[in-house]
C-alpha cells in the first residue's frame, strides 16, 4: 500500500452526524432539505432559486461555499430528483444544471448505475448488453419490465419527470418564515433581539394576511461556520404581537445565556412559525378588564416555559376517583388545558377533611398502634417521633379495581395530631389478617 | 399635548365631563402622568399609589390587627417563616389563611375571583409534597382552577418568576415558597418583590421553611409555630379526641406599626376569619378539659391583658396556668 495513505478505521455514525450537519446547515438555501443515503442530500429549490440570483448562480454558491469548508462536493440541478442524483454523480468535469425537458439527452450517455437500480437489476442489463441509459431508451418498455421488474420503469420515468417523485424533507417545513441574510455577521443578544423584533413585524402581516396566530415559534441561527442552532418558544393563545414574539424570545435567549455559542457570529437569522392557530378577533369591553388580565395572564404563563423550560407551569388536573393523589395532580398548564373539556371538574363532594399539601409519594413511617385497626400511638418519620395527641378516623378507601391489576391495597385514613401542634395525614397500608402485615405511610400535611 | 397649565386642566374637565356622559370610568381616558387629579388604573386599580397608605384587610383578630396596624397589607410584601420543614402544612396553610383574608377584603372592590401564583422551588416540594387542590378549596376556599404553581428548579428562577407575577398584577396573591436562608434571597431581592406588590397592589407572600429571620425587606414578618387545635364543637359538648379547626401559634416579628407580639389563631374555614385563642378567656366551652389545656400550652400562650409579648415557649405556659388557678 501507498506509504502515505492515512488509514482511518470507518465510522458510520459521525459520517451520518456529519451529513446531517451539513444538512443543518443546507437549510439556509431552502427549508426542504432531505437526506439521500449516507453520502447525499437534496434539496428543493422550487422557488428558492431567485433569493440566490437565478438557479446557475445558486449551484455555484452553495458549491463554493462548501469547498470553503473543506468539502469536495458535487452538485447537479434538474427538475427531477432522478436527474439531478444522476447528473451530481455521473457527470465528468464539473457541476452543472440540466434544463427542463432535455433530460433524456442529458441521461442517454450515463452508466446504468445513474438510475438507482437495484446491483441484481443492473447485472442483468449489463449481461445483455445494455450499458447505457441511452440503450433503455430506444429498448420497447413492456418486455423490459416483464423482464427486469417495474423497477426499472419506475425509477426511468422518474428521471424523466413522467412520473413524480417527491422528497421527504428531514424537518416538518413551517407554513411560514421569515429570514434575513446578513452581510455583517452578528453575534451579541441585543442584536439578535433587535432581529427577531423586524422579523416579527414582517410575520405580522402575513399572518393578519391569513387570520393566524402562532402557537409554536422557531429562531434558526445560521452560524457562519455552518452550525445552526434552533430555538423553540410555545404560546398558550395564538399570537402575532412583535413585542410579544420578541419577549418570548427575549426569555429563551436568557435561559440559554451560556450554551449558545455565537462564534464568529451569525451571517442569517429565519424565524418561523411552526405551529399556527386561527386568530380570534374580539372585541374588548371599552374598560376591558377581563381580557387584559387574561392576556396578560398567559403571556406570563408563556414566558415562564420559555425562561423556565416546558411543565414549569402547572395546574391541578381533576379527576373523577377517591383515591386522593389521583383525584388532583399537578399537570402542565397547556396539558391540563388539552385535557379539561373531556375530564370533568365538577368538585367531588368530600366531607372528610383533606390535606394542604400531599407529598409527591407517601412516605413509609414506623407506627405503633394501640388496637390493630386503632389509630397510630406514635410514629416515626423521616427519623422524628411524634406522639399522638389525637386522631381522627379511620377513612377507609379502597382501590380502583377497575384501573389496578393487581389492585393495589385497601387504605384506612388517619388524621392525626401530635403533641406540639402538627398535623398529618397517615394511612395504614392493608387489612390485619391479611398475608402481608399492613404498613404505615405518611401522605399528606394538614395546616 | 397641552402644553400650559391651564390647557391641561380644561382638558381634564373635558375628559371627565365625557366619561361622566358615557358613565364609564374616566381614569382609563387618562395618559399616565398626567396632573395629579387624574388616576390612571390598570386593572381596576390606580397605578402608583406608591406614596399612598397601603390598603389592609382585618385578620379578625383585634389584637393582632391593632399590630399590624389595621390588618395584612393589601400592597406588600409579608414574610412568614417556620422554623422546620415539618412544619410546612402549618406554615403554607398560614400563608394561605392571610391570602384568602386579602382576597376577600379585595374582591369588594375589584370584580371577579383572581387565581393565584405559588413559585416553589423543586425541592420544597420535593420536601414538603405540592399544594393538594381538594384540601387548600376545602380550608381556604381557593378553588383548583384558580390555583397555579411553578416549579423552578433553581432559586433565581423562581424569584424571577416570583418577581414577573407580583408586578403583573392579575393574581389575587403571589407566593414564592423556599428553604433555608440562601444569600441570594437578600435586602435587594426582598425589596424588589416589595416594590412590585406595591404598585401593582397585590400581596406578595414569601414563605420560608426551616429558616431563621433576616434582615428582608418585608414589612411584615410573622414566625409561624405549630398549635394544637381545639376540639370539634358539637351540638351537646366538644368531642373528645377530636381535631378541630386548624390552629398557629404565630410571634409577629416585625410590622408596620412596629409593634410585635405573640399570638395564637384559630382558622375559622367557613368565613374566612381568624379568632384569637384567649386562653383564659372563654373558659366555659372549648378549654374545659385539663388536657386541652395541656395542649395549648405547647409554644406560645398567648397573654390576654398585656400589650408586651408575652416571651413564647415556657414563660406563656406558666403564665397561663397560674391565671387558670387564680381564676
């Protein structure tokens, strides 16, 4: 072997990693960017190409820039995905593009490998003497299929356009996006603050255009070096305010103060609405008190996950069922919400008195009890013994057969009181006479 | 814009003169800073009422309210501390009892029930369990749709988020509920929370567990003790063994008035009210029994007729019994 050749054992996963990077990094010449086997990527550029001065200029930026990087790329520009895998990886000298219709020109002197044929479909044209596209062409399609299955049929009419073809972009495309380009690459948050309050304002107006609001948001960071970060922001209510946008924004970027990097700063800014709702208009009251308040009060809530991260903000969730961690638990504002209208949150009549506060997980504490069934004499909790001044109860709850398999044991409720003051919520796990001894747990706090 | 001091009064007479027409409010007409008669209201309440005396609700309790000086403050930050975690369904559920008080005394001025913001940080609620929507409705009236929690999992988020909510102004109250003394938690972070509940006029409550007092910037601090409760009244007598309404044993540490003292509080859960235990006092009903007296006496018996307070812990038992024995 060559002296100089430098052996490096294959890693498939970094080359994966590395093709997706780049694909990241594609994003900024149009957002359908798919990935083609391990070594390829498309990218659709219906409609994009003029962002970039026509489709020739297009190739040749995104080719060079590339080479910058240190990459040796080749790229082709067809109006199929067929021709354009064929042209990037077939073609001699150079990149190029094939005009709309002159595809069975440009495809008749290829290899057969150019159509994406199967190994065992391309031996057995080869071993009848048909190397080149150009000898399919002329060849009668039926007994070609009879012969080499529909395949072959398939993947020629889609180079050929005859039939569609369509790529399934690696990220779902936003239904809307605005983005700058940047010939000064920017870097410091008040700059990128001060960008997205722009973009905000062009997004506005088309979705005033289309009666939406966002309910999702993404900021893309196109680093000039070619990593691009994502940032994420959710509404509670659809929303098209740019100062709003902007303060959403304005919480993430704080929360992620140290892990974003900004390099040598950003040369493209996109932000994109991921997710958008109907806007519905209404009409305050001339005091409009109540609406303020309440667009005030999920603004908040919407800023505290930016800042806080999702599920920071919780409400209870009720349900319909006795047992009490069950009953009411504490659910992510917007899941709760999602949920409310099929639960019901009519109130439980409960006379028995309930605790304030329920811990996460009822905690095993050591009890003695005078009688068997009797209420605890003291107990032992987190390595404290309280004595039992007085207790109420027992409450007893069983499980919900009906949800547990197996279900779980039957539960008699105590409220208790110790000597200084304080005030539990203890049960007793099980029944005496039963095969396991019953234990004891401490669930909730009363004030 | 109007420019003298006489245009901009005849301005104003207009103003009001229109609202007066249309009988809607005339504040919402006015742009801020605008003349000193005009009040500008956000959500119903004037804005910047900063050099004005803070509105109070009256705990129920004479002389705890004569301490406070009329009452908890509407507009203000109030610190409650408990000594111990374990403490924490009295020390919470004391919190608690004062934010229904105000929101009572607020909801006759303002329309509609607010929710409420409590800021945790993970582990207090790791610790003490999360608020239990059935048991705060069942106590203090708060209804679990109107109940809203944030988890922070460290410390300067939840004073950011404390701090966002107090100055927002569309909570009925505000609570931010933490551990221990941390060094971040200091006289700027205290005031700043202070600030905003007074202009955005909404309590603010900070709860401590298993804290000492510190130098905050709360204009009221109140350390908060278990009590032992009295028992359940029934028709015929007090049932014995039985666990009536809940009970704290608070020593108001400082207050506006600068008063400070010792008291003990029953909660009264259906109007919403506390009552002071007089220990010697209503000798007939609920403290027949020696035991009970025995229970009251735990921390701090309060004393009936001094205006000092009385020291907590042992001087308030002795001193209880020996009024007993005299009476």
């Amino acid at each position: 072997m060559h002296p100089r050749i430098e052996i490096i054992e294959a890693d498939p996963d970094a080359d994966r990693r590395l093709l997706e990077s780049l694909a990241d990094w594609c994003d900024r010449f149009t957002p359908l960017v798919a990935l083609n086997g391990a070594d390829g990527l498309f990218l659709d550029i219906n409609g994009c190409a003029h962002l970039f001065g026509g489709e020739d200029a297009m190739l040749e930026e995104i080719v060079r820039r590339l080479t910058h990087q240190g990459f040796d790329a080749r790229a082709a520009l067809a109006s199929t995905p067929g021709m354009a895998w064929a042209a990037a990886r077939y073609y001699e000298g150079g990149d190029r593009s094939v005009p709309a219709g002159e595809e069975e020109h440009a495809l008749a002197p290829l290899p057969l490998a150019a159509l994406r044929l199967e190994e065992k479909t391309r031996f057995g044209l080869e071993s009848v003497g048909l190397r080149h596209v150009g000898a399919l062409l002329g060849a009668p399609r039926a007994p070609l299929a009879r012969r080499f299955g529909s395949m072959l049929i398939a993947r020629l009419d889609q180079a050929l356009g005859m039939t569609e073809e369509v790529i399934s972009p690696r990220l779902p495309v936003a239904p809307l996006s605005v983005e700058r380009q940047l010939a000064e690459p920017i870097g410091t948050r008040e700059d990128i603050e001060r960008l997205i309050l722009i973009l905000a304002r062009t997004l506005k107006e088309d979705l005033e255009r289309s009666g939406e609001g966002a309910r999702r948001l993404q900021l893309s960071l196109f680093r000039v070096d070619g990593a691009v970060m994502r940032i994420r922001v959710g509404t509670s209510r659809p929303l098209r305010e740019p100062p709003l946008v902007a303060r959403l924004f304005q919480e993430r970027l704080t929360a992620l103060e140290n892990s974003l990097d900004a390099g040598y700063g950003f040369d493209l800014v996109r932000l994109s609405v991921a997710v958008a709702a109907p806007f519905v208009m209404q009409q305050a009251d001339f005091s409009g008190h109540a609406s303020e308040e309440e667009e005030a009060l999920s603004l908040l809530a919407d800023r505290i996950c930016a800042r806080l991260g999702n599920g920071a903000i919780l409400a209870p969730a009720l349900a319909e069922s006795h047992v009490p961690e069950r009953r009411a638990r504490f659910a992510p504002i917007e899941e709760e919400a999602r949920a409310r209208p099929t639960g019901t949150t009519e109130p439980l009549p409960t006379a028995e008195a309930r605790p304030i506060r329920l811990l996460e997980k009822p905690e095993p504490v050591t009890a003695s009890a005078e009688v068997p069934e009797g209420p605890p004499l003291s107990f032992r909790w987190r390595r404290a013994l309280y004595r039992v001044a007085r207790a109420e109860g027992p409450e007893r709850i069983t499980s919900e057969w009906w949800n547990e398999d197996p279900p779980a044991p039957t539960r008699d409720y105590f409220r208790v009181e110790d000597m200084a003051g304080r005030r539990y919520w203890l049960y007793r796990e099980g029944l005496y006479g039963e095969a396991a001894a019953p234990r004891w747990f401490l669930h909730g706090i009363f004030p | 814009m109007a420019r003298t001091a006489m245009a901009q009064e005849t301005i104003c007479a207009l103003r009001r003169k229109i609202a007066r027409i249309e009988g809607t409010m005339p504040e919402r007409l006015a742009a801020p800073g605008e003349g000193e008669s005009l009040v500008l209201r956000r959500y119903g309440r004037p804005e910047g009422t900063a050099g004005r005396p803070s509105l109070s609700a009256e705990t129920g309790s004479p002389r705890l309210d004569a301490a406070l000086g009329g009452g908890i403050l509407q507009a203000a930050l109030t610190e409650v501390i408990g000594r111990e975690t374990r403490d924490s369904g009295i020390v919470s559920g004391f919190s608690l009892a004062l934010a229904a008080i105000a929101a009572r005394a607020g909801a006759a001025s303002t329309e509609g029930a607010r929710p409420v913001l409590w800021v945790a940080t993970a582990d207090i609620l790791a610790e003490a369990g999360f608020p239990y929507a059935p048991g705060v409705e069942q106590f203090f009236g708060l209804t679990p749709d109107r109940l809203l929690l944030v988890r922070a999992n460290r410390l300067e988020d939840a004073l950011w988020a404390a701090e966002e909510a107090a100055g927002l102004g569309c909570f009925s109250a505000t609570f931010l509920e933490l551990r221990g003394n941390p060094a971040r938690l200091d006289l700027t972070a205290t005031r700043r929370l202070h600030h905003r509940a007074r202009e955005a006029g909404q309590p603010v409550f900070l709860i401590r567990h298993s804290s000492e007092p510190e130098p905050t910037a709360a204009t009221t601090r109140l350390l908060v003790f278990p009590a032992s409760s009295s028992l359940r009244k029934t028709l015929a007598e007090p049932l014995p063994r039985s666990i009536g309404p809940p009970a704290f044993a608070v020593t108001l540490a400082r207050s506006r008035t600068g008063k400070t003292g010792t008291f003990t509080l029953e909660w009264n859960p259906h109007d919403f009210v506390f009552q002071e235990r007089w220990p010697t006092g209503e000798r007939g009903s609920a403290f027949k029994s020696s035991r009970e007296a025995q229970d009251t006496g735990g921390l701090a018996a309060a004393s009936f007729d001094r205006p000092d307070p009385a020291p907590p812990a042992r001087g308030g038992l002795a001193a209880a019994r020996k009024e007993r024995r005299a009476g």
